[in-house]
C-alpha cells in the first residue's frame, strides 16, 4: 500500500470507529461486536506505525496516552464550575420556586428537570472542533488539567465537527454500573481492594498519572452544560441540551421541560422509577430555570447559583448517632474508617456499622463524631453514611482528622503509615502487622485457596493475638494442646483444626499459588499459572519476561509475581511452608482428551452458575478437552448460561449457538 492509498484506508477506519463509538456509547445500538470493533482498530494503529506521518491527534488511536505524567497542572476555568444548592422535600422546591419568582415579579418561568448524575464533573474544551483541554473542576475556579486521562473515555468525541469555535463542555464523567461490578469483581480475584462505589471508582481513575491505567477503566461521561463559548449564542437551557446532542456529545436521555414546579415535582417522581433504567448512579434531579436571559438576573450566589436546584432522593436512608470511628485493616493494609452507630433498622435489618470509605469522603461530607447521620442502603453494597444532619451536631464536635485520631499510626500494629493516592487509603507500611497477618491467614484458609476447614475468623484471631501463629508457615506447627486451650475449643474441635492444616499440606498447586495472596494474581491467574509453570519452583524462579509467556499474564501481574518471590521474607515463608511438608502436587498432565462431549469444542460461560466458580468451570470444560473463549461468535460451539445472562445469550440465539442451561451442562459433564 502507498501512502494516498493508506491515507484513504485510514479515514475510512477513523470514520467507520467513530461511527461505532457513537452508535456504541451515545445511541446504545451497537452494530458490531467488540471482537469485529477491535479488528478495524487494529487495522487502524498497524497502517499508522507503517504511515507515522498520517498519526493526527483525534484518530481513535490517540486516545492512549504515552508516559505518565509526574503531576497535573492547573487549569483555570474560564466560567467557573459551581455547586448546586440542596433540597429534599417537595415543599423546598416550592419555596425555591418562590424565591425565583419572587425576583423576577410578573414573569413566567419554565423549568428544565434532567438527572443529578453522581459522577465526577469534567468541563473539556474544544477549539474549532478540536478537544483541547480536559479539567477537572477542583475548587470551581482552578481544576486539574487531565486532558490525557479524558481523551480515554470513549463516548467523548476527539473533534466535535461543527462545534462553535470556543466550546466548552461540562457534565460527569462516571463508571457505569455494569462496568463498576465487572471491576470490582476482577479486582477481587486479582486480590485487590475493591471500589466503594462507582463515583469513588471514577475519581479514582482520574486522578492516575497514567493515562494507559485510565483507559482499561471503561468510563464514560454525559454532558448538560456548557462553560464559555465563542461564535454562538444560546437563550435557553434546552438548547444547549439539544445542541450538545446534535454535536455528538452524550446528554441525558431523560430531561423534561416543565410549566411550573408542580410538573417539575411530577417529572422527579417520574426520573425517579426510570434510576435504574439509567447507565449511571443519580442521587436526585437538577431543577433548572429554562431561561437563560433570567439566569443572568437571578444571578449567584458566593458558591451556587441562584436558577437551579439540586432535589435529592431519600433513598432507603435512616438517621441515627455516629458514636465512634473505628478503623479496620485490610489484607494489603489498606485503613479503612467505620462508623459505629447506635443501632438503627434500615432495608430490612439492623445496622449498627457502616462504611466511612476514606479520609476524603468524611471530609468532604464533614462528619464528626457525636453526629446525626444519614446512612444508606444502595443495592447489594455495603451500607454507607452519605451525610449528617447539620442542626443536630452537638456543641463542642470537632471536624474529624484521620490521622491525628489514629496518631498517624496504624491502630493495629503501631506500624508506620503510608498515603496511598491511587485509593484515597492510608496503608499499614508494616508487614507483620497483626491484622494483616489475620487476613492473611484468612485469604490462606479460604475455600478458593487452600481450603481448610474449621479454621474460622474467631480461631485466627485468637492464634494471631496470643503469638502462635506469626505467619502462615506457623500453622503448621500447631498442636492439639495448643489449641486446647483456647476459647470455645474442645480437644475434639482441636484435633479437627490440626487435621484439617494438615490435611492441606499437598493441595493443588494453583490453591498455594492463590493463598500466597500475590499482589495482582486471583483464583483464575493462580490456576494459569499453575498450569503453565506446574511447580512452585519453575515459579518462583521465572523471569519477567518468562512470566509474559503464561495466558493472560500481563506486565503488571507479571512484575508483582517477580517481585513477590525476589522478597527475601517471602522467600523465608516458602523455605519454612517446605519444611512444614507443604508439598502441592502438580496438575495432571494434560493430554488433550479426544472424545467426550467437550473435546475439541469452543465454549463460552455467561452469568453466574449455582454449582461452579467460573474458574472451576471453564477447568472443568478444559479438562474435557474444550477451549473456552471470552466472547460468543460463529465458531462458539456451546454457550453455558447461568443467573442473569447478559448480552450473550441474545448474540447466541442470534448466531444459533447451542445454549446450554446449569442443568444441561452439569449433565454434560
Ligand atoms: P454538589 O456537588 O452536591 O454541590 O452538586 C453540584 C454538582 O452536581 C455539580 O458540580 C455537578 O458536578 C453535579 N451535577 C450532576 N448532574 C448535574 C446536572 N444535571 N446539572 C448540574 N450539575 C450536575
Ligand atoms: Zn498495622
């Protein structure tokens, strides 16, 4: 290929990827599948590297960005970012309603209601169509410039074609719901602290230095606002919405022009049964006066303005006294605040413990202890404060400071502490801190581990504390006697406890390999890697680059495997575990079975399976000499569906895949 034919070739992609992305993200009716997406990109980014001088800034390949920045640098926002001031009852609309007409006598006003998304303001500015600059809002006059980690969302358009030659774009960035569980879920198996919530999820992500970690977060935005602007005038709200609309910048697909605040409060009702219809998190509605020529007269004031409202919804909330913070240590020692409250019923139970997530979020919602404080039940997540009552703050509560309440050390172990940004967390710095060790040791016992039974939370505990265990090699050592002693532990109990490590000692090997609680490597990793290396030696012993040579083994899991077994304590614990007799056997060799139903076959796994892990079933499927793949195409021969199947089973029944039931394939097995 010449270059004016490669040139063509290469606007043809870009035009052909954006078209998809737009259909993808803006307009939800996808017209290919990721796998045929991912080929054209391809095609894109190897005609690139052939044609260097054709590379722009806005082709669909340009949104990776190159090395990682040392620090974000400030942005000046042009028109300032504001807050929105609160309401929670319908009366308060009708008094802001008031006071809005209250300034503008004899007037009508109408008012636009369109979802508070609770994600992570942007403001992204273009240039004669071109995405310059991408900010966060900071402190609503000066924001971080992160127009790297910008250019990673996809539904944001590079160029913007038609765009009035200065426009800039406010609206959310956010984690969509279903991309919020999926990373969660996989960075509980690659043995990582999982996100507090999508909102949390998304700052986090765009605060990286490093765009290239930004984009494997599939985040997405949606604008419903403009900053300054040059070469157009706008008179009301809406058409703004609209215009963003027509440029190709998502907006919501849910807004309403409303007559008076009546309608405005029906629409919230109405925005509220659509939530979870909705691609993002809303805490509630944004009222806004349509009018713009009116937004100049009722003006701001020093911190909202005065022409829109925020009207929040009462989710399942309860109010009760936030009495203590404690503060709990994760494996990775991540600290991690709770509060503890006086027991309150909330969804259908008691709480009387709830999440505080981070230094940041008690901050940010100044929560003190002694407070009247709103806690929440979202879904399946763990319950949460999200705010306090301000009138019921009793005198003399002092703003909270994380780390003076906990001396600025970690309260387990008095172990130095160290700041985390990735994760808003203070981390443990110590490695045999206590409470690390106990969920340590938990991990270790685990049934996707090693899997031994009879060695609860309460029994680590007492082992931990009581110096008998200091690490996991110690278990081994544990006699009956020992154990006798110990609290709600008879000698019959004790005899199963040391059976039961012992019986341990020649699991498999990937069930060492999780155990050992390595930085990046969960169930599945474990299993591949156990496959492919078939001894803890060969292991323990590869290099960097061996270890890319194992399935799905990237240069991040890669590294932190290395690094792991260089650790010279590391190294100790494996020296004493083999003393210990800890002797895993290797997989079975794999000689491909020939016959059987899933020899030779290409399966797909969707949804959750009652019986199985998906680790345990693709193994299942493998050793039957089947191929298991991560998307469902024509060569799929079986697509097995568990609860809540998602998009795949539609594509299945489209290509007429074999689908197969729990049931089905259980028998199959
Ligand atoms: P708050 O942070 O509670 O003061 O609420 C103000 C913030 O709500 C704004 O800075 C925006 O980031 C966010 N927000 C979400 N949806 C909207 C919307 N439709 N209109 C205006 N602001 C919104
Ligand atoms: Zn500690």
């Amino acid at each position: 290929m010449n270059q004016a034919e490669a040139r063509t070739r290469i606007e043809q992609l870009r035009k052909e990827l954006n078209r998809h992305n737009r259909l993808y993200y803006v307009e939800a009716r996808p017209e290919i599948s990721d796998r045929e997406y991912d080929r054209l990109y391809r095609e894109l980014q190897d005609l690139e590297a052939q044609f260097p001088a054709l590379v722009t800034s806005d082709s669909p390949t340009q949104r990776v960005g190159g090395e990682p920045l040392k620090e974000f640098a400030p942005v000046r926002h042009a028109v300032p970012m504001m807050s929105l001031d609160n309401t929670y009852t319908f009366d308060e609309l009708r008094e802001f309603d008031a006071r809005v007409r209250k300034l503008l006598p004899g007037e009508s006003v109408e008012y636009i209601l369109e979802p508070k998304v609770d994600g992570v303001s942007v403001s992204i500015r273009y240039e004669q169509g071109a995405l310059i600059v991408g900010a966060t809002r900071g402190d609503g006059a000066t924001g971080d410039n992160i127009t790297a980690n910008i250019k990673t969302v996809r539904n944001i358009p590079l160029s913007a074609p038609g765009a009035p030659e200065v426009f800039e774009v406010r609206g959310e960035a956010y984690l969509p719901v279903d991309a919020f569980r999926k990373l969660n879920a996989q960075r509980e198996t690659e043995g990582e602290e999982p996100f507090a919530n999508p909102r949390n999820a998304t700052a986090g992500s765009l605060k990286q230095l490093d765009s290239r970690v930004v984009a494997r977060r599939p985040l997405a935005a949606v604008f419903y606002a403009v900053g300054e602007t040059r070469g157009i005038a706008f008179t009301q709200h809406a058409e703004v919405l609209e215009k963003l609309r027509s440029l190709g910048f998502p907006t919501p697909q849910h807004w309403w022009r409303c007559r008076d605040i009546e309608e405005v409060i029906a629409r919230a009702q109405e925005l509220e049964k659509l939530e979870a219809t909705l691609p993002y998190e809303i805490d509630g509605a944004v009222v806004k006066v349509n009018n713009l020529d009116q937004w100049k007269r009722l003006g701001t004031t020093a911190k909202a303005p005065r022409f829109a409202i925020a009207f929040k919804y009462a989710h399942e909330q309860a109010q009760t006294r936030l009495t203590a913070i404690t503060i709990q240590v994760g494996r990775t020692g991540t600290l991690t605040p709770v509060a503890e409250l006086e027991p309150v019923p909330l969804a259908g139970s008691t709480i009387a413990r709830a999440t505080l997530h981070n230094e940041e979020e008690i901050r940010r919602k100044d929560i003190r202890i002694g407070d009247t404080v709103i806690v929440e039940k979202a879904g399946e997540v763990i319950p949460a404060v999200v705010g306090v009552v301000a009138e019921n703050r009793p005198p003399g509560a002092v703003p909270f400071d994380f780390v003076k309440h906990i001396q600025g050390k970690c309260p387990a172990c008095g172990g130095p502490i160290h700041r985390d940004p990735e994760f808003v967390a203070w981390r443990c710095e110590n490695r045999s801190c206590p409470a690390q060790l106990k969920r340590a040791i938990e991990h270790y016992v685990g049934r996707r581990a090693m899997d031994i039974e009879n060695l609860g939370e309460v029994l680590i505990n007492q082992l931990v504390d009581r110096g008998l265990v200091k690490d996991i090699a110690d278990l081994y050592a544990l006699g009956v006697e020992q154990l006798a002693g110990l609290e709600r532990m008879a000698e019959k109990s004790a005899s199963n406890v040391v059976n039961a490590i012992g019986g341990s000692r020649h699991r498999e090997l990937w069930r060492l390999v999780h155990g050992l609680g390595i930085l990046h490597v969960g169930e599945g990793a474990a299993r591949k890697l156990a496959d492919h290396f078939r001894s803890l030696e060969a292991l323990a012993g590869a290099d960097i680059e061996t270890l890319q040579r194992a399935e799905d083994v990237g240069p991040v899991m890669a590294q932190s495997i290395h690094d792991f077994f260089r650790n010279p304590r590391n190294q100790a614990l494996l020296k004493r575990l083999a003393q210990a007799g800890v002797r895993p056997v290797e997989p079975e060799s794999r000689a491909e079975p020939q016959e059987g139903p899933f020899a030779g076959k290409t399966v797909v796994i969707t949804g959750t399976l009652s019986q199985y892990s998906r680790e345990e079933a693709q193994e299942e499927i493998r050793k039957r000499g089947g191929r298991v793949t991560d998307s469902v195409s024509k060569k799929t021969d079986y697509l097995v569906v568990g609860a809540d199947a998602g998009s795949k089973l539609a594509k299945a029944q489209k290509l007429g895949v074999s689908v197969l039931d729990e049931a089905a394939f259980l028998k199959m097995l």
